[in-house]
C-alpha cells in the first residue's frame, strides 16, 4: 500500500507600505521604456502598473523579477 505524501503550506504575508511608489520611482528613473522593463520581468505593462498603484497582492516571486529587471533590491525580507 502507498502512502499518500501530507503537504504543508505556509502563506506569510508582509506588508511593504509605499513599494509600489518605490517601484514606480525606481522606474521612471530607468531610461528604458515600460513596456521593456515590464517585459523583462516577465509581465505586461498593465500588470505592472497594478503593481505601482497597489491594486493586488505582489507574490515575492513577482517582486524579485522587478527587482531583477530594474537592478534594485527593495530591502523586503521575510526574514527576522
């Protein structure tokens, strides 16, 4: 008899006050366009405008690509 595999799951969930205005500044002081930078995060413009209004939840994932694609860390850490 196989045993079933038990999964846990552990959502945190931290509040980052005022990153979408970080993003959008961090970006409007890139020469690149946004569509390119949007782009090379992996995600369309508009998303990324949701992103600086804060009109949704931003995975951690998500905001590693913008940091990638704008070569800025925010300083959010799950950690501590």
């Amino acid at each position: 008899m196989q045993q079933e595999l038990m999964k846990v799951v552990r959502k945190i969930v931290l509040e980052a006050p005022g990153l979408g205005q970080k993003i959008k500044e961090a970006r409007e002081a890139d020469p690149r366009s946004l569509k390119s930078i949007a782009g090379e995060a992996g995600m369309t413009p508009m998303n990324w405008y949701r992103i600086e209004s804060e009109g949704q939840e931003l995975p951690e994932e998500t905001l590693r690509k913008v940091e990638a694609a704008l070569g800025i860390d925010f300083g959010v850490s799950f950690n501590g």
